[in-house]
C-alpha cells in the first residue's frame, strides 16, 4: 500500500479514499493533488516516488512536474487579465499587435480566436525541430507565415503546440516582457506560486522526471479506457490534422531535457506543483489567504462563457471552450456546469468553479495514453463532488 502524505479537511476523505486507489488500481507511481475550498485549501496529499522512469526518492512536499497543456489555462489568464488592464482589445486583429501576422489569409484572425483555438493554425506545413521549438524565432516565424487550415473563426480546432508561439508571440509584443517573465513577476511572485514557464536553474532540483506508463486493464481500473475508433484512427493516420497538430514538433521534445524545461512553452511546457494549480485558479475566482482575486467578475465571465463547442477538428470529439478554458462537457468532464480549466495531455488537471468555490490541481509523472479525461483525474474529481454532497 502506497503511503499516502498530506491532509484533508474533515468531509473531504474520499479524496484522500480516491488518492490512494490511483495507485492499488489506476498505475500510479507519483503524484499530488490540491483543493481549495472559497480560498481554503481543504485538501493536500502527495504520494509515491518523484521520478516515474525509476528511483526510489520519495515524492515530497513542493515536488513538481511538468503539466503539459494545464499551462494553457495559465498562458490564457495572461492574456486575459491584459484585456481586463485595457492592454489588449480581444475583438483586435491579431495583426495589430503582431503585423507580420497578417500574411497568407490571416488578417481576420482576431484575439479571441487564439484563445479559443479558433484560428484554423493547429498544424503546421513544416514541423519544428525541438530546437526550433525553443529558440523563440521560428515558432513565431513559421506561424505568421501559415496559411489557416480553415476560415478563421467559423470552426475549432485543439492548437495543441502552435498555442505556444501564438501567445507567446503576442504577449511580448503588448507588454515588451515574455510570458513566462509575465507570470513569474504577475501571478506565480505576487500569488507564491511554485508554478514556472521557463523553469529556473535554482528550482530544478524541485521537479520529477516523466514518463509514459500504460494505463491499467479497464477492469483493473474501473473505467473504459478505449477510445473510439474515429479517434485511434486520427491519431494514426500521419497526415491527419491530429497528427500534425500534436507533432508540430517533430521529432518530439525530451521534456526531461533541463533546456526543454527552461524554455517559454505556453502550450506544454509549464512546470508546478499541485497546490500551485489549485491555488491559481482559487485566486482566479476570490481572494486566497487575504490576497488579491485575479479575475474581476467580467473577466470570470469571458473565461467559462462558451466560444467554441461541437466537433473538433483535431480532437476528434465535441470540445467546448471559453476564452483560453476547456468547460466542462462529455470530452472533458469538470466538477459542473459553470466549471472551467485545463487538462494535461497524459494526466495533469487544473480547474475552478465558482458556483462551489472549488479549486482543483492534480499533477502526476507517469503519463497515461489520453488526451483530455485521465482516469485518475477523473476519479479525484469525482470524490470531490462526494464530498461536496457529503
């Protein structure tokens, strides 16, 4: 039996119940998870081994990993609370901010559209080396020379990697500082935040190792695991959009390389521990600790007000999202309704809801073969809403 660290809040012991059963029956090796509760942390547990490809150093307190598109929800409140300082017009061009944007068809790509993967650039004609990937030039480049593989802003398509250079080239050019020295010197310092892009030489010796694991027998697990047929076939099919959006760079990243983990990747690339993810989004929907909210009440309503819903051209399934947010629906399941966030290709969740006043992070190392509902995830989620119902 694993040896299950941390507390929960009286009412909350079927989170710490699901925790624990990640790893008897779901393949758990290390992970943690976070939730707050109208600003309260209500729950904090980690457990198992801090590297997923061997080691015996014990998951600790403050460990952290990189949580793959979670950073998205991050990236996108940048944008975001721009629009809320009157910095940026979502409603602008893209072209505005960014003029050599405009070429091959792309002059009506507006904000919004970015955010909510309405910009018909979730792939592109030549894949980016890992080298390309992080030397801040030709992800920009090579975007703002990409035609859009549909009409911006009448479908949408998962930007699974593009979203990097997207954001991360309109972000600098309205405030003349990076992304990652946005967060670091606006949310993650201001909030005490153990959450990076562009990971620290300093905090390295924080930060797992992942790998890819599979994912128990559905019986052992509890869940259906098998995707639908349409889906494993566009995941093979090398010239699907899904295939070229997820391999946008190609060959792919050793995301265990320290230069990978310091590089800007606001797609993929952030690193935090669990309670950073939960605290971020409490922070997003009321004050933490005395502190400030993020979001003012406008701003909430952007996020979680739906863009985009129905088939998505990349995922393959009905998506809906907000400004920057995946909400709650069959393709990714949240707490409820009103619930807003991002999953983690492979594992990681990070989501409030303001109706409830919950905050949720979860982190692992070991990165099952799923895109937008890991099954541990899901069943943390689910004790949560056990022990909202008490």
């Amino acid at each position: 039996m694993v040896d299950v660290q941390g507390a929960v809040a009286d009412g909350f012991e079927p989170v710490r119940d699901a925790f624990a059963e990640n790893f008897a029956r779901r393949g758990e090796r290390g992970a943690a998870v976070t939730v707050y509760r109208d600003g309260r942390k209500v729950a904090d547990l980690w457990a198992g081994t801090r590297d997923a490809d061997g080691g015996e150093e014990p998951w600790r307190h403050g460990t952290a990993q990189i949580v793959r598109s979670a950073t998205k929800g991050v990236a996108a409140a940048v944008l975001l609370l721009l629009h809320q300082r009157g910095q940026v017009d979502l409603d602008a061009p893209v072209g505005t901010y960014w003029p050599e944007f405009k070429a091959a068809g792309k002059e009506r790509v507006l904000v919004r559209h970015l955010l909510a993967h309405r910009a018909g650039l979730p792939a592109l004609d030549t894949p980016l080396t890992p080298a390309e990937a992080v030397d801040g030039v030709s992800g920009p480049r090579a975007l703002a020379a990409q035609a859009p593989a549909w009409e911006p802003g009448t479908d949408h398509g998962y930007h699974a990697q593009t979203y990097s250079w997207l954001l991360g080239e309109l972000v600098p050019r309205v405030t003349g500082r990076s992304l990652g020295t946005w967060v670091a010197e606006e949310i993650s310092g201001p909030l005490g935040l153990d959450l990076w892009l562009g990971l620290p030489d300093a905090e390295r010796h924080r930060v797992g190792r992942i790998a890819d694991i599979e994912a128990p027998a559905a019986p052992a697990a509890g869940l259906r695991v098998r995707p639908k047929a349409s889906v494993a076939d566009a995941y093979r099919d090398p010239d699907s959009l899904t295939r070229r959006a997820f391999g946008a760079i190609t060959p792919a990243a050793d995301e265990n390389d320290p230069a990978y983990r310091a590089a800007e990747l606001p797609a993929s690339g952030g690193i935090a521990t669990a309670d950073a993810l939960a605290r971020f989004y409490a922070s997003l929907i009321g004050p933490v600790d005395g502190g400030r909210r993020l979001f003012a009440p406008a701003t909430l309503t952007l996020a979680r007000t739906e863009e985009s819903a129905g088939p998505d051209r990349v995922l393959v399934v009905n998506t809906r999202f907000g400004l920057g947010y995946m909400l709650h629906g069959p393709a990714s399941p949240l707490l409820a309704p009103g619930s807003f966030g991002h999953p983690g290709r492979g594992g990681s969740l990070a989501f409030a809801d303001p109706e409830s006043g919950v905050a949720f992070g979860y982190v692992t190392n070991g990165m099952q073969k799923n895109v937008t509902a890991d099954p541990r995830a899901q069943a943390l989620v689910r004790a949560v809403a056990r022990s909202l119902a008490g």
